[in-house]
C-alpha cells in the first residue's frame, strides 16, 4: 500500500507539502531512482536591508554523509562559526551549488516573496547547467513552487530540516549573504549590518529612528515595521 502511494506520489507529481523526517526519507529514496536532487533556500527575507539571497546545491552520498557528520541542518539551527565551518567544509569536497541575490530595487517592485522565489529560480538554473543539465528533482523550502521553472518541483515547509541538499542550500544563502552584509556595515556604519545583518532588533530599529534610512534598507518594509515617514 504505502509503495503504491509513493509511486502515485511521484508519478502525478504531486506532492505533501508538509511531511515527517520518515515520509521525507521515504519519497526521497524514490525521487533518488529517477532524479539527481537538488535543494534550493533563501536567507534574508525578513531583513530590513540587504538584498535577498538564494542558493541551490546538489550532494553526492559521500558528501551529504561528511556534511552530516559536520552537523550539517538548517542554517538557523546553526551558530555562525558552525555555518562557516560547514560552509569551507563544502568547497573543499567540491559540493556543487550556485546562489544568486536580487536586490532591493526588485524587493521594492514585486514583494519580498516572488523575489526570494525569483532568486530560487536563477540559483537553480545556475546549478543545472553545473550538472551538463541532467534530470533533477528541485526541492523547494516552504510551500510554494519556483514560477517559471520547467523542472520536477517538490515544494516541502521545513525542507531546511527534512533534506541534507535543503540545508546545504540555506547555509550557502546565509553565509553567502551575510558575508555581504559585512561588506555593507564598512559602507553604513550607524546599523551595525555586522552585527544584526539587517533584522529588525532593537538597535537597529532605533539607528533607523536617529539616523533614517540608508539606500540599502528596503523602504516599505521599513515603513510598515517601524512608525517612520
């Protein structure tokens, strides 16, 4: 009974948007006998400044067993010295991955959700044409499918959690980002972007009440969060 339900699952295209550590397992072993997996992630989406950013990644077994090992998991679970270390661990294994940023202008124009969905897309088609495009599976963190992308797409809330190529794909978006938030904080110095990478905190909120906005902080965001003209 439950092979038939994966192979319907599989075969429709289909899939359980919400799925415990065993059913992931589970559609993931036969995902495995037709696709290479992909993950895609997104860091920044709730920042008030700082562009978005997406990467996508694809692990051998041999990789994702090391990465394992490493303590690889979504990166929010991680502390930074553990991303960072996860992160040099995946360049010298020769993990594939691409990420890629939109910035605030496009957040500004089509809201931070399809711009983080847009990112997605350009870090996997980035990552597809590293793999000589080859049949993959992508499988998206959260509930939404990538527009415009024309690739077998499982959309799975807490993916970061669920599936190593997911949290792989986090950590790159969020060292990758927040390495550019530290170049910022040299620019715009009143935020400290090194310290809170453009999240709403308490002293960023009130560096943006004394010194107002800089060009990198995302204006109708902050206009909504904050009680500022």
């Amino acid at each position: 009974m439950r092979e038939n339900l994966l192979f319907n699952i599989i075969d429709s295209n289909i899939f359980p948007k919400r799925a415990d550590l065993q059913d992931a397992k589970d559609i993931l072993a036969e995902l495995e006998q037709k696709f290479l997996i992909a993950g895609t992630d997104e860091a920044g989406r709730g920042a008030l400044a700082g562009p978005v950013c997406a990467a996508a990644a694809y692990l051998t077994h041999d990789q994702e067993q090391e990465l394992l090992a490493l303590g690889l998991k979504d990166s929010k679970k991680l502390t930074q010295k553990s991303r960072e270390k996860i992160f040099a661990a995946m360049q010298e294994l020769g993990v594939l991955f691409a990420y890629s940023f939109v910035n605030i202008e496009v957040i500004e124009r089509e809201n931070i959700l399809n711009a983080s969905l847009s990112a997605m897309r350009r870090s996997v088609l980035k990552l597809l044409s590293k793999l000589n495009n080859k049949d993959i599976c992508v499988i998206v963190d959260g509930n939404m499918r990538i527009k415009d992308l024309n690739l077998t797409q499982w959309p799975l809330i807490k993916a970061d959690l669920l599936i190593p190529a997911v949290s792989a794909a986090s950590v790159i978006a969020k060292v990758t980002r927040d390495n550019l938030m530290l170049r910022l904080d040299e620019i715009y110095k009143y935020y400290n972007f090194a310290k809170n990478k453009g999240y709403p905190v308490k002293e960023h909120i009130e560096a943006i009440r004394r010194y107002g906005l800089s060009p990198v902080h995302r204006k109708s965001f902050c206009r909504k969060i904050i009680n500022i003209k």
